[in-house]
C-alpha cells in the first residue's frame, strides 16, 4: 500500500510517481512473508510489467475458483 512508498523524506509518494516507477520496473508489490508461496507467484505474475506475462482473464478466473475450492 502507499505506507511503505516513500520518497525518502518519509513523504508519501503522489499516485503518479507511484505509477510511474511501476511502470519503468522499479518498484514491486511485496507481499507477506506468510502467502501462499503459489499465490504469490500468481498474483506476482497478474502485476507484471511485461503484458505477455500476465494471465488472461479466463486464466484468472480458473485459478482463483481452484483456488477457493482449497478453502
């Protein structure tokens, strides 16, 4: 979330200098240390700078109701 997107200053970030150095590949969305290793991946791969990397809507939908079929 934008907590932890500072300038240095201890500032937050404006929206489009978040968006920006998302773009560029420069900053990257962390997630917890207890997700899924496998969601990870995917969720990772849903934020993808690069578009052929990212699953397909369809893709989506079939991983995220495998994946409520675990709970």
């Amino acid at each position: 979330a934008k907590e932890g997107n500072s300038s240095g200053s201890g500032h937050p970030l404006p929206d489009t200098a978040v968006l920006q150095m998302v773009s560029m590949g420069k900053l990257r969305v962390r997630f917890s240390p207890f997700m899924d290793p496998g969601m990870a991946r995917f969720v990772g791969s849903c934020v993808s700078v690069d578009p052929q990397l990212r699953p397909t809507a369809a893709e989506v939908l079939y991983y995220l109701q495998v994946a409520m079929r675990q709970f």
